[in-house]
C-alpha cells in the first residue's frame, strides 16, 4: 500500500473500486477526492454560516393559526377595514392604584405609548381606552389598542422592537404592560429561545462524554459532533434564506437544532462503528469506506428517508408554523444525510486506522461484534416467550392513560410570570373579568348589526357585547367585542365558540385570538388521523422496500406504535395529571399542548424507525450471508445492539436537558421526546423487535416471488 493511499488523499486512480454497491463505490469516490469534498463543504458551510448568526432575529415568530378557518377571515376583515383593530393589534394595559384613566398623568402616559407607536409603519389606527369597553368599571385600568398593520409575523417583531421601550414608560405608580395575541408570541419566543440555548449548551458536553464512552477514542468521538455541527450550520443558514422565500416560524430552528444533534450522531454512530470494523481487515481506508457505505451507508440512507417522509406528512396541516417547523427539521435531516454520505466518507478515508487515536485504555479490546449483546441475543433465543410478555405488559400498561388525554392550544401560563404579557394578562383579568384578555370579535354585515347584537347578548357563557362599531373606511360592516365569562384557555371555550357561531345570523363571523387557537386546535385534531395513516402506511412500505420482507416490515411498523402509545401515555400522566409537576418545575395546564400529538407522533415514529432500520438492516446483512434466522437475529443484536444503545443514550441525554427549561412547551418536548426514545430502544429495538425476529424465524425474511420481482433488489450484505 503506498502512503497516499493509506492516508487517503486524492488520488482516486491508485485503488479504482468497482465492487460493490452504488453507496460503497460513492463512498470511495469520497474518500479519493478529499480536496474537492472539503473545498465545497467549506464553501457551503461560509456561504450558509454567513446568514447562520441571525437565523432567530429573522425567522417568523407567529403563524399559529388554521389558513382558511373562520377567524382568520375575521382578523384578514378587521385590517382591512377596521385600522388593524384585529386579534394581532397590540393591546398597551395601563393602570394605577392611585390614579384614574382620565387623570393628567394616565393620559401623558397613554399619551407617550402613542407616541412609541407613531414612528412605526407596522402598527395601524390607534384606539383610546372607551368607558365600557377597554376601560375598568373603576377607572384605573385603560387599554390603549394599535392596530396591525402588517402581517402577524411582523407584529410580533414590532413587539420585540418596542416593547422595552413601553415597559419603560412605567413609573410614578403608573404600571404599562404590552398584551395580545402579538405580545404573547414575543414574550413566548423569548423564552423557549432562551431555554433552547441553553439546554443545547448543556447537552454538547454530555453528548461528548457519551461518545467517548460509546467509542472509547477522542477522535471517532468528535466525528459525530463534527457532523452535527457541519448539519446545523448549513440548516441555520438554509432557514435564513428560505424565510426570504415564505415565513418560516422561529420554532422550526429550535426543533431543527434538536434532531440535527440527535440524528447527526445517529448515523455518525452507526457508520463510524463499522469504519472501525472495516479498517481492520480492509486492503486500504478507500477499501473501508467502501465497505462501510454499502452496509451502514444503506441503513443510513433508508433511515434519513424514512425520517423525511414521516415528516412531510406534518405539511398537511394548514398552520404555517407547523409546517415550517416540519420544514425545519426536514432541512436539517437533509444535510446531515448529505454530510453523512459525502464529507464523513472523505473525513474517515483520511484518518484510516488514526480514527482510533486517542484511544482509552479499555477500547483496545473493543470489536465491532459485541459479547455482551450477542450473549444478550442467545439469551433472548432461548427464552423468548417470558421477555416479550413482559416488555408488552409495561409498554400496554403506559399506553392505557393515553385514553383519557386532553389537548388544547397553550395558555398565559406558558410565558414566565415576569414576563411584561402576562402582568398585563392577569391585571386585565383581576380589573374587568376573567373573559376580557380573551375577547372575542364578530363582524357582520351592518344590516345585521341589531340581530347580532342581540343574539350575542342572549348566548350562554356571553358576559358582556360592545356596541356595534362602523368600519372606518366607510365600508358596509360593523365589530362587536363579546367577552366570555370564562378564562381564554377554559375547556369551556370552545363550546361558547361553537354556541355563539350558532347562534349569530348567516353573514356574522366571529374570530379574536381565543377563536383562532381553537379553530387551529379544530384543524389539528381534523388532520391528526390521516396524518398517522399516511405516516404508517408510508414507513411500512419503505421498510418493505428496504428489508424485502412483508413480515418484518409489517412487525416493524406495528411495534413502533407502542412506544408512542406508551410515551403519550407518560405525558398524559405528567403534564395533565401533574404527576412529577413539583419535581419538574411546572404548573400543569390540565391538557398537553395541541401541537404535541402531530407533531410529535410523526417524530417519535420516525426516529423509532431510524432503530428498526438499523437493527432489521444489520440482521438482514447476516441472514443474506447465512441463510440462519438465529444468526440474523444473534448478530443482528451483536452488531447493532452497542450503536443503538450508544445512540439512544446521546437522544435521551439530549432530550431530557429541554425537560431543564422554565417554558413549558420544551419541557413537553423533552420528557416527550426522551420517554420515547427510551421506551423504544429499551423495550422494543433491544427486546421485542428482536424476539419477534426469534419467533417468525425463516418466515420473518420471506418475500413472495411475484414482490420480489416489483420490489427494487438491495442487499445489505457487501
């Protein structure tokens, strides 16, 4: 072997690899043009790192709504027609214990909140505080309303501009508070963000100190962080530039950066691993990797395919920030596939056998094949029955809560109580009545005004109606503000909703913030069933695709259900019993947060595929060279049992540092996210997938010729 093609530096006709498979040939044309494979890396990740820094100032802080739904109709009417007065204007609270509204120093200072607003194009027509409508009936509390003049993201980034400035303007036993829907977002965002950094922060170190104890090598350890951090530049920088195209919500790097993390090291795991196995025995690095790309590389490629299409189904639901947080993680997903296939090649045919370096002293014994996970496999073998009725019955017995789930839009209690929103929130409700910070808005056509009002008034859980107000711009319709009786987030909600949209005439619509979280809340719900058929339906035939197995791919699929139905189960327990609520630092809202089970379900079932692929795939490569299930299912677990492991023990370690976040919703996340992938390594991929593997034997890896013939031939063995 001469010393360039040992350290593997371009030159690609030295060592012509023909064998193989297209992903072992591509993996070798990798790691034989170095120069070039680091040159447009480097290229791509200055030119994407360049937008990178300012991916969470630029991104969209709004988009949770139902396009199409009734109550964005309302918001789009009352821009249009009524200055902005619409569920995005920016509502200033302003109150004193001492003074009333109509004092000289509570009109100075509502006087000085206009003026923040005067300079800024985005806020609309500015409505004074009205006796019986936004004043207190003991004149101390006033809100002042901006209208919206622009979109909803943009108002929130109005929000983010000016509202130091309007808190400022507190003093003297004056208090101002900036509220509404926009304000919320603002102060929300604020948060999760902060507690997204710092929980990414905190998971970097542990996530190194896991590698180093999967890998025992400081070199094959930063490869995965390597990959990851090459993944999440790229997708930041990508955001940026797509939000130029179309809004993309801030929330979308912040799950992005999560799966970037989690995966990245994934399938850096799973194909660093076999490298190490491959350069032991392989005639040069090239050689390795080419061998390592047809095997792992394929398990790779199925799994971050797999991953995408679980994830588009998401792009069905008509809320712009669900889809664009789908869009996110997708982004992320695809580059670190691209640098698993290209520059991790290019980086282990230099290293060669140096991917060791750095070595503790017990990965000296370490193989590829371990002892202790094919002693686990044999066990398992000879004694299937007992460890696959027991891994159900604690997977069922988590499942059952599931049943009683609630969900709902989050409430003010998802904001910290420090933040500017929520004083506002809870003083606009101590002085004028729980319903106010969640009035609600009809505009009907102004010959209905009279009937509407009327039917308003006479609605159950209807406290007070506003009288009709013309449009401003002289066109033929009216507003009414109706308050509930009850909280914004009150379960009543949304029968109030529905009786009043009942009650009013033909031409009435009623939207408000409150409306648009329960017609998204609607829409969620709607979408929830044909999205966890698509994404089933979609991950079984890729994994038939990928095993050649109908069986399998069948079990595969099913068994992946119980870890969601299980770590559902959990969070119904956690975030709406509050079990463990004291220990984790929250006030339960009685419900999970609406989003969680769409969006949640297309993750947990795609990284519990990414597993299956890796362990189907692994026993699939020995039954191809063996013709033995036992063999298949022996050194399927031999050789892929430590890499799971090691991977689930990095995803759970990442996930449960969000459970550390003050914000609710990361910390739902979290557990979420963790309990999942828990469940599904431990109890599934490491017990009952491979006892299933146990009991079908043959019949597991049987394909009818007539599929065999439709199905594209892989083959995992090299």
């Amino acid at each position: 072997m001469t010393r360039s093609t040992a350290l593997g530096v371009d030159n690609p006709a030295a060592e012509p690899i023909t064998a193989g498979g297209v992903l072992g040939r591509m993996g070798a044309t990798m790691a034989g043009h170095t120069k070039w494979v680091f040159g447009i890396w480097l290229v791509l990740l200055v030119a994407l790192g360049a937008a990178a820094p300012s991916v969470f100032s630029s991104l969209a802080g709004a988009g949770w709504q139902a396009n199409g739904s009734e109550s964005v109709q309302v918001r789009e009417l009352a821009q249009q027609h009524f200055g902005g007065n619409s569920s995005a204007a920016v509502q200033v609270v302003v109150h004193s214990d001492t003074r009333t509204v109509d004092s000289p120093q509570m009109q100075q200072t509502l006087s000085d909140v206009g003026t923040v607003f005067a300079g800024d194009p985005r806020f609309g027509a500015l409505i004074a505080p009205q006796p019986g409508m936004s004043i207190s009936p003991d004149g101390h509390t006033g809100i002042l309303i901006a209208g919206a003049n622009a979109s909803t993201d943009d108002m929130v980034k109005a929000v983010d501009d000016h509202k130091a400035e309007l808190t400022a303007l507190s003093g003297d036993g004056i208090e101002v508070y900036p509220t509404g829907a926009s304000a919320l977002w603002s102060d929300f965002n604020k948060a999760n963000h902060d507690a997204m950094i710092q929980a990414e922060l905190f998971s970097w170190p542990v996530t190194l100190a896991i590698m180093v104890l999967a890998f025992g090598s400081l070199v094959a350890a930063g490869l995965p962080l390597l990959l990851t951090l090459a993944g999440l530049v790229a997708s930041a920088g990508g955001l940026v530039l797509l939000n130029e195209i179309t809004p993309i919500s801030v929330w979308a790097m912040n799950f992005a950066m999560m799966f970037a993390l989690a995966l990245g090291i994934d399938y850096a795991l799973f194909i660093v691993a076999r490298f190490r196995d491959a350069i032991r025995h392989a005639s040069s690095p090239r050689a390795a990797v080419a061998e390592t790309m047809d095997t792992a590389g394929k398990a790779v490629v199925l799994s971050g395919i797999t991953v995408l299409v679980s994830l588009s189904a998401v792009l069905l639901v008509p809320a712009p920030a669900v889809r664009t947080m789908a869009v996110g993680i997708m982004l992320a997903v695809f580059f670190v596939l691209v640098a698993s296939m290209t520059l991790l090649p290019a980086v282990l045919g230099t290293l060669g056998s140096r991917v060791n370096a750095g070595s503790l002293p017990h990965a000296k014994r370490q193989v590829h094949r371990s002892p202790r996970f094919a002693a686990w496999g044999e066990l398992l073998h000879r004694h299937p029955w007992p460890f696959a009725i027991g891994s159900l019955l604690v997977l069922i017995a988590l499942s059952i809560p599931v049943l009683g789930l609630k969900v709902a839009m989050p409430s003010i209690e998802v904001v910290p109580t420090d933040a500017p929103v929520r004083q506002g929130y809870e003083l606009v409700q101590a002085q004028m009545g729980e319903g106010a910070p969640g009035m609600l808005q009809i505009i009907t056509p102004a010959a209905e005004s009279a009937e509407t009002a009327a039917a308003a008034t006479a609605t159950d859980g209807i406290a007070m109606v506003t009288p009709p107000q013309p449009a401003p711009d002289g066109s033929d319709y009216v507003m009414l503000q109706a308050m509930p009786t009850v909280d914004p987030s009150d379960a009543q909600m949304g029968t109030i909703l529905d009786t009043l949209r009942a009650d009013l005439p033909e031409g009435a619509l009623v939207g408000g913030a409150p409306a648009e979280n329960l017609d998204l809340q609607q829409a969620l719900n709607d979408y929830l069933p044909l999205i966890v058929g698509i994404i089933l339906i979609l991950g079984f035939v890729l994994l038939l695709v990928a095993l050649q197995a109908p069986l399998i791919a069948l079990l595969g699929t099913v068994v992946s259900l119980l870890s969601t139905a299980a770590a559902f189960g959990v969070a119904k327990l956690i975030f709406q019993d509050g079990h463990g609520a004291s220990l984790l630092g929250f006030t339960p809202q009685g419900f999970l947060d609406g989003w969680g089970p769409v969006f949640f379900f297309a993750m947990i079932f795609a990284i519990a595929m990414d597993y299956t692929v890796f362990l189907l795939a692994t026993a699939k490569e020995h039954y191809e060279r063996s013709g033995d299930p036992k063999v298949a299912h022996v050194d399927g677990l031999a050789h892929s049992g430590r890499v799971i492991f090691a991977a689930a023990a990095v995803m759970v370690a990442v996930f449960f540092t969000f459970a550390l976040a003050d914000p609710l919703p990361p910390k739902e996340m979290g557990i979420i996210l963790g309990v999942a992938v828990l469940l599904d390594a431990v109890l599934i991929r490491l017990v009952l997938l491979p006892v299933l593997l146990r009991l079908t034997g043959h019949a597991a890896w049987w394909s009818p010729a007539w599929l065999r013939k439709v199905l594209p031939k892989i083959d995992f063995s090299h």
